[in-house]
C-alpha cells in the first residue's frame, strides 16, 4: 500500500487508485503489506476499515513486523469465506512476528487455508532470516495447506540476478538483499528463500510454466528493478494438487510495489490433504 496509501499532505489518490486496481481484480482474499496512515496510530484502524468498505471485505490486522508503522494486514470476502482461526491480535514493536495469518474455509464446508500476509524488515538479512525461519517452522509443524505471501525485501533464486543487475540497484538495498562474493562481485542473498524452499514451500511464480503468468516472464515487483521482493510461496499439498491455476502482476498506480495474484481452483484444493500437525 506504501504508507497506506496516504501522501503525506493527506491525499488519498493513490490509495483511490490501489482500491480501484484491487475491486477490478474481485479477490477472494486480499494480503496487504504498509496498512498504515502515515505512522499514526490513532488513524489506523479508521484506515484498515475504510479499506475493507471499500473492498466489500472484512479485515484482519497484523502486528507491526518490525517495519516502522507499517502493518501487515489480511481482507476477507465474508461472502465466499468463513475465518475460524484470526491467528494472533497485534502485539507491541519488538515482540511481533513480521506477518498476519488467518485461517479460511470456503463457505459452506469447503477446503481450509491458511494465509500469511508477510512485511519483512527491510534493512537487515540477519532480522529477515530469523522472521522467514520462525515463519516456515510454523508452517512445517502445524502441517496446514498455506499460501505464503508479501513483501519479502530479498531475492528468490528463480530470478538468477547477476552481478551487473545488482550493481545497478541502490547501494542502500545491499545490505539486506546481497553479499560480496568472491573477486568482490555482488551476489544476491537468498537466505529467505532456502528457509522457506526447506520446508516443501514452492514459489508460485517461479514455478509456473510461462503460459500461465501474465506477464510471461519474471518480472521485477518494485521500483528498484531487479527481483522479485514480492512473491507467493504455498505448501507443497497444494502445489502438488495442481491447484494453482495462475499469476499475474500489474502496476496498481498507488504503490511503489506492483500487486501480485494467484488463482487457485478449489476443486483441486479440495483434493489436497494436509499432512497434519507434527510435534
């Protein structure tokens, strides 16, 4: 959403233009990354519910993430989908993990999922790669069919960055995204990635044969260039169910990240059997 939506004069165009590209699309699920208004917290919930009005959605906020005022945040058609489970409430800064979750069954009885809308730190591997490994523990032991999205301020190794891309990316994104390698070349930081790849989590995009993608090719989420930051991963049930249909990426107008969608077919999921909790 990129502070919400909300210039700092007050406008609210760019998220006029955010919501617009979100109704267009008819989500049955919406993970939001930034639902803040501009750091104010007094403004926060107002906002989140504005939002989901104007969606036709009900919200679910996430805590801060460790990402300055910004919160992750789930929207839910409450006419396709029952939450049984909301995860946890928001907690304070420093004792939050960077994403918000909740548990969806298709109404009437359909197939369950969890969903993850994760907001990694943006300025430290090391505080990314202890997020990406509590959140892919998680997902392992409780043995749940999950799609696993956001903003995850790093690269996936589907992207093949070179040592050119890089160098061709702000010094400022270094730090979190890459390391010097050998000759002092950039090499890109998939830590993140081979966390979550561990534990059976596939990345949907990367995954996909071209055909199914709009655009065909990976293509960066940011304005940066480069990598995809933003990505879904989902558990290898439903990968291997063939319930994933296709992706697609578009430039919402109101964000400097593109907005991302996949779409999953619900007979296939429904066929899916999730492995169940392992103590």
């Amino acid at each position: 959403m990129e502070e919400g939506g909300l210039d700092a004069d007050g406008a609210t165009s760019r998220w006029e233009r955010t919501i617009a590209s979100l109704v267009a699309w008819k989500p049955d699920v919406a993970c939001l990354q930034e639902m803040s208004a501009r750091r104010d917290s007094h403004k926060l919930r107002k906002h989140l519910w504005a939002t989901a009005n104007a969606l036709g959605m009900v919200p679910i906020l996430g805590s801060e993430g460790g990402v300055s005022g910004n919160h992750p945040a789930i929207m839910v058609s409450a006419a396709r989908l029952i939450v049984p489970d909301e995860g946890p409430p928001p907690r304070a800064v420093g004792h939050d993990p960077a994403w918000c979750e909740a548990l969806l069954r298709v109404r009437p009885a359909g197939p369950v999922i969890r969903a993850y809308s994760v907001h990694l730190p943006p300025r430290s591997a090391a505080a990314q790669l202890i997020q990406a490994q509590r959140l892919a523990t998680s997902t392992a032991q409780r043995g749940e069919l999950g799609v696993v999205c956001g903003d995850w301020n790093c690269y996936a190794r589907g992207d093949q960055l070179t040592a050119d891309i890089l160098a061709s990316m702000p010094p400022h994104l270094r730090p979190a995204r890459m390391r010097v390698g050998l000759g002092k070349e950039l090499t890109a930081n998939y830590d993140v990635h081979d966390a979550l790849t561990a534990v059976g989590l596939i990345d949907v995009a990367a995954g996909l044969p071209p055909s199914c993608r709009l655009p065909h090719e990976l293509t960066p989420t940011g304005i940066n260039g480069g990598g995809r930051g933003d990505r879904f991963y989902v558990t290898g049930e439903v990968w291997e169910s063939g319930a994933v249909e296709s992706y697609a990426q578009k430039d919402g107008g109101g964000s400097d990240h593109h907005m991302a969608l996949i779409t999953i077919r619900l007979d296939k999921l429904a066929a899916a059997v999730a492995p169940g909790f392992c103590p």
